[in-house]
C-alpha cells in the first residue's frame, strides 16, 4: 500500500523566496540577494510548528509525558497554535495561558484543534505573570509545562531542521542570517547550525526597540531572559519601531506578495538595513507567520 505523510510529517520543508521589489538600490545593485524563509507554510501557520512538534516527541522519547496527558503552556500566539495543533495530534490535552489582549483569531485557532484557555490579565501581568502562572500551575500537579523559554528541543527543532534547510536552499551560500527574537530558539538553532557550516555567516536578531509591541518579540527584563538564549549567539541587533514594522508588512503583502506578521516585517527591515551596508552579500531573513492572523488588530487597512 503506498504511505502517505501525516500532518506532522509535512512541518518543515518550507520555501526561500528572493525579494525582488523591495531592495531596489540595496539589492542587486549592490550583488545582494535578500530571502524570506516562508515559515507561514507550516501546517498551523508559523515557524512555531517546529517547535512544538521538538518538544512534545523529545519529551515523549524521554519518558517525560505520553498520550492522554495534560499540557500546560504559557504564550503569546504561534506556539500555542502550534501546541494546540501538535497536542491534537499527538493526543494530549492542551491548556494554553495567554495575556487578555491577545488578538480573537488566535485564540480561535487554538480552540479549533481543542485546547483550553486560561486569559490572564495583559496589564500589570503581560507574559511575565502568564510564565509565572503556568509554572504554579505545574507544582500544583495541574500538568506539565514544556517551557518553549528554557526547552532545549526549542532550538533544537531550528538546529535540526530550519537551519540545515537554508543551508541546502542557498547552496552554502549564506552570508547573514535575521530573525525576529521572542524565546530566541529560532535564532539560537539556526545561528548555531550556519555557524558551525561556516564561521563567518552574521547572525543578527530584530528586536523591538523602546516603546513598540510586535506580537511575538521582546526584549525581555533580565530576570525573564529565556534561559535557552546565549548572547555569544548573536554578531548584532537591530532595534525596530512599531512604525517601520507595520509599514513594512503592508509594503511586504503589496509590492512582493508576501503577506507576513509584524514581526517577520521587523526581520524584513533588519535585512534591509544589512543590505545597506554590506555587498555581495546572501541574507535571509525568517517570515514567521502569515498576515492572515493579525487582520482584526488593523494593521493591514
Ligand atoms: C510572531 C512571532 N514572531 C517571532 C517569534 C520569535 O521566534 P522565537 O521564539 O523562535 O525567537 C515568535 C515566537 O513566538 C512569534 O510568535
């Protein structure tokens, strides 16, 4: 009988597509070429599929938990759409811990595949308290939390997957690798992957700079740095306002077709910037998500 993949079968894998309006002067001109990763292709729509999947079969291989199960998981957005959809899949049930203000489609797309939701209040708690919140929850027997902030199989799936991915769709030509950073396992796995290919890939991460909120991304107070994170990991950082992201992810749906979340929009500015200072340069930047999940916040009328 022929086999057919299943839905976890088919994470990962996903296209690299060259900018081809958006550099203008910075691009060819100057023998750059700039790639989006389109990571919105995963099966539950963002990057975060990845690394759902990582933790939930490692700890499985472990012996740490097994079918029938209760998980618990702090998040604001992707993982917890991708948890839910990895859960479903795997046959855990799934209780998601989110901050009140967190936008309707998502928290409908984690219901769609079952999981429970607990909102937390966003001010004065934000995604510190919901963190905190999930780790009382576990010491009170409620389940167990995977921590995508301290999971090593969080980076791990990026080490393993995404990065070997950009490796082989440039051909080892890489030069500069941007990623938006929220627990930082993107950056962190595929940062350590391309560098161990090739020391001199620049790894630079787009955070959001004073004063602006780009779902996904933080620059985090010391005391809630992801443990998984390691700042040897990154050459440089580009701080991204509210402004540039938005602006870019509507310039990035209208002029190139590749309609991305906000914070892929910050690593699409960052990459731009990179541009502009280097030459003969091979930069690729992770799109995260589809825009489709950010159109009740109106960014994109
Ligand atoms: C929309 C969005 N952008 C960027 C990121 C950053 O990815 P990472 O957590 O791997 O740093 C996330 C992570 O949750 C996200 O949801």
């Amino acid at each position: 009988m022929k086999s057919y993949p299943t839905i976890e079968d088919i994470i990962g894998s996903t296209p690299l597509v060259r900018l081809q309006r958006l550099p203008g002067d910075v691009g060819e001109p100057r023998g750059n070429v700039i790639l989006a990763k389109l990571e919105g292709h995963n099966p539950a729509g963002s990057v975060k599929d990845r690394a759902a999947l990582s933790m939930i079969l490692q700890a499985e291989a472990r012996g740490d938990i097994r079918p029938g199960d209760t998980l618990i998981e702090a998040t604001s957005g992707n993982t917890g759409i991708a948890l839910a959809m990895a859960a479903a899949v795997r046959g855990y049930r799934m209780v998601l811990i989110m901050p009140d203000n967190s936008t309707q489609e998502r928290c409908a797309a984690m219901t769609a595949y079952g999981a429970e939701l607990i909102l937390t209040p966003s001010q004065g708690g934000g995604m510190e308290y919901a963190r905190d919140l999930a780790l009382r929850m576990q010491s009170e027997g409620k389940g167990k939390v995977l921590d995508q902030f301290s999971n090593a199989d969080n980076p791990r799936a990026h080490y393993e997957t995404t990065g070997p991915e950009i490796w082989t769709q440039t051909e080892g030509g890489i030069t500069h690798f941007v990623s938006a950073m929220g627990t930082t396992g993107t950056i962190m796995g595929v940062g350590s992957y391309l560098r161990e290919r090739n020391p001199a890939v620049r790894i630079i991460g787009a955070q959001p700079a004073e004063g602006a909120h780009i779902p996904g991304i933080r620059k985090w107070p010391e005391a809630y740095q992801p443990s998984i994170y390691d700042p040897a990991g990154v050459d440089a950082f580009e701080p991204i306002t509210q402004e540039q992201a938005e602006t870019m992810a509507r310039r990035l749906a209208a002029e190139e077709g590749i309609f991305g979340g906000i914070s892929s929009a910050g690593a699409a500015v960052a990459a731009l910037r990179v541009a502009a200072e280097v030459r003969d340069a091979t930069i690729v930047f992770i799109v995260c998500d589809r825009g489709d999940r950010y159109l009740s916040s109106g960014v994109f009328n």
